[in-house]
C-alpha cells in the first residue's frame, strides 16, 4: 500500500509540474557548492540552526521508536493504538497552522521557541510517568503542537542563511535533523538501558528547555553575507 502512494504521488508531482520551467536554472558544479557552503557556514546562526535541529530529532523523533514498549509495559500490545498514540503528533502539526498566526503577534520569534520547547519538555514528562494510552495520545498532540511552534523558527532562520545558496541550506537543515532523528533511538536506548526510563526522558525534556533559551539568545536576524544591497 505505502508503495502505491509512493507511486500515486509521483505520477501527481510530474503531472502538476509538467511544462514548468525554472526562471533562473542553477548551475551546478563543485565550486558552486563550495562556495554556497561557505556563505551559510559565515553567518553564525548557521551552526544554532543546525545543533538546535540535531538535537530536536535526537530527543524527540528518537522517543518514537519506544513508544509501543512504553504502552506494552502499561498491559497495552495492540500495535495500532502506539499507532495511534504516535499520529498525535502528526495532528499537533495541524493545530499548530491553526494557531501560528496568533501565537506569532503574541509570543514573537523568541517566545514562539522557548515556549514550543517548553511545551515538548512538559509532555516528555508527562510520558515518563505512564500514563494511560489516552492521556499519552493527548500529551503528543501537545508535544506535536510545541514541536513545530520552535521549528517552525528555526526553519525560518535556516531559509535566512543564504539568499543565493538557500536551497543548500535547508537541504543541511534536513540532513541535520534526520541525522538527529538516526541518532536519537540509539541514544535513548542507552538512556533506557543503565538510567531508566524516568530519568532519560526527565533528562530529554532538561535538553529541550536548554535548547529554547539558547536559541532564543542566539538566534538573531542577520543579513546573508550573499545578500544584494
């Protein structure tokens, strides 16, 4: 099934971009790929950008993989409802379109990330206590709303490193973050394995918080050294 959709949605992409072309085709070459790194790699949030999305995947996508051994110790086996529970954090995403417009004017950029990170600590927590499979449905709605709250900033600040090599940049902020999310299930099973559950995810959701304030401090907006006067 998962195949098919695969499928289903190349034939749609070719088709939507059947006859477009590009404005301006990119040259690609070594030397431009040099020099596009070097432009994103002299503006400092560069290196905020990418830790900060590292360490994101590291602690929250690598829960994911524990999630149905977490309910499995509660009594609950079915499969579909760790399914379940972990496409909560998908419908977090939703509410955060829902909500971004609103938050924005009120928290700002800096608030915006300290408070998503917040928010990701406080439902980390909440998992480690173990609760039913409801509750923990609820805590990754939270989590996924937070979540995308702090990353949806630094997605923004990551577009921001470059105007000539942006492609190039976001490219790094994928890698970085699914490095991240590679990382992080090796992690918490370390974590799980000679800590215990409690304190890896207390340990996880202190890592979060952190990580809210110091990019919040950080993170300011800068001219791309490619950027035209």
């Amino acid at each position: 099934v998962l195949g098919v959709l695969v499928i289903v949605a190349s034939i749609a992409v070719a088709a939507g971009f059947r006859g477009a072309k590009v404005k301006h085709p990119p040259k690609t070459s070594l030397s431009a790929l040099k020099a596009g790194y070097r432009t994103i790699f002299t503006n400092p949030n560069a290196y905020v950008c990418y830790s900060a999305v590292f360490i994101e995947g590291c602690c929250v996508l690598g829960l994911f993989p524990y999630i149905a051994s977490f309910l499995f110790e509660l009594g609950q086996t079915s499969l579909s409802i760790a399914g379940i529970v972990i496409a909560g954090f998908a419908v977090g995403g939703l509410f955060y379109t829902l909500t971004v417009s609103r938050l924005l004017p009120w928290l700002g950029v800096k608030g915006m990330m300290i408070s998503g990170m917040t928010l990701v600590a406080s439902q980390l927590i909440a998992v480690a206590f173990g609760p039913r499979w409801e509750v923990q449905a609820l805590s990754l709605i939270v989590m996924g709303w937070g979540f995308y709250i702090a990353h949806g900033c630094l997605q923004v600040f990551a577009s921001e490193l470059s105007v000539e090599a942006r492609a190039t940049a976001l490219s790094l902020h994928s890698f970085f973050f699914f490095m991240g999310q590679t990382v992080g299930p090796l992690a918490y099973g370390f974590g799980l394995q000679h800590a215990g559950k409690m304190p890896t995810l207390f340990a996880s959701a202190v890592i979060m918080v952190v990580l809210g304030v110091v990019c919040a401090r950080l993170l300011k907006p800068r001219a791309p050294s490619d950027a035209r006067n």
